[in-house]
C-alpha cells in the first residue's frame, strides 16, 4: 500500500484537523441522512399491512393508523428531494448527488421486493453503506481503497446477516 494512497483520506491519515475536510463530511452525512430517512419511510409505508399482523410492530404510528400513508409518502418524497439538493449544493456536487440517487434507487428496489430474496436483501443493505463512503470519498484510485471499501462492504454483510439471523431466530 503506498503512503500516497492513505494520504488522500483523512480518517486514514491523521488530517482530521482540515476544515474542507470536516465540510465534506458534514454535507455526506447530512446528504445521506435525509436519504436514508426518506428510505425508512417509504419501506415503513409498504410494510404497514405485514405490520398490522405482526405481535409487536402493529402499534406502530403507520400500522396503527396513527399517521396516514399519504403524508408518509409526502414526507419521504420531501426528505428524498432534500437529499439531493443538499448533494448538489456539496462542494463537489455531482459525486455527493449521483451517490445518494443511486442509493435511493438501489434502496427504493430493495424496498419494492428484492428485501424478498435473502442474498440481495443483505447485498443491498451492505451497498449502502459502501456507496455512503464512495460518494464522500471518491472512486477507488489505490490498494488502500479497494481494502478500505471491500472491508466495509464485507462488515456491513456481516452485521447484515447477523441481525437477520437473530431476527428469524
């Protein structure tokens, strides 16, 4: 691994003290957190029914009835547009908005059925956690990247297949 590489990233290279760095940042989580937020509610809208039947999600404020299903999926078109404009207004614009669009659509896929198959349910939770970090970070330009990302996507498959084991268990 070259030391080129791992300068380029501050988490990596001990350049925490860097402002720029620090904004880049903030706007990635700001970003994703209203995209991810947006995902939440949307995936809550199309579970209310399964919810309703289940012993302990039925209190749930959509399964309940507590919140109605169309100002959930305005709230969700809001935070999702949200996400977006807060990519594009990002020092480096196209990177930050081009990952959270390709994150609400791989998240909106898993959302209108592939959460149905096992293998692609966990893919695309692990996915998002690597395209949360491609979008700050940039593309893959080294060995370090390539290892950081692969081991990223490798925990989050881990923590995403254990929490379903846990849950079926």
């Amino acid at each position: 691994i070259e030391v080129a590489d791992i300068e380029k990233h501050a988490a990596l290279a001990g350049r925490s003290g860097e402002g720029p760095l620090w904004v880049q940042a903030l706007w990635g989580f700001a970003a994703f957190c209203l995209a991810s937020s947006a995902i939440y509610a949307f995936n809550d809208h199309r579970d209310r029914e399964d919810d309703r039947r289940h012993p302990r999600k039925w209190h749930r404020p959509l399964a309940s009835g507590r919140l109605s299903a169309r100002a959930v999926l305005r709230v969700a078109g809001l935070l999702a547009a949200l996400g977006l404009l807060a990519g594009l207004a990002a020092p480096w614009p196209l990177r930050l908005a081009g990952g959270v669009a390709l994150y609400l659509l791989v998240n909106l896929a898993y959302s209108l059925g592939l959460k149905q198959f096992p293998v692609l349910d966990v893919t695309c939770i692990a996915a998002g956690f690597v395209l949360r970090l491609l979008a700050v970070l940039g593309l893959p330009g080294g060995a370090a990247d390539v290892l950081l990302l692969g081991s990223v996507f490798a925990l989050c498959l881990f923590a995403a297949v254990s929490k379903r084991i846990t849950d079926a268990v």
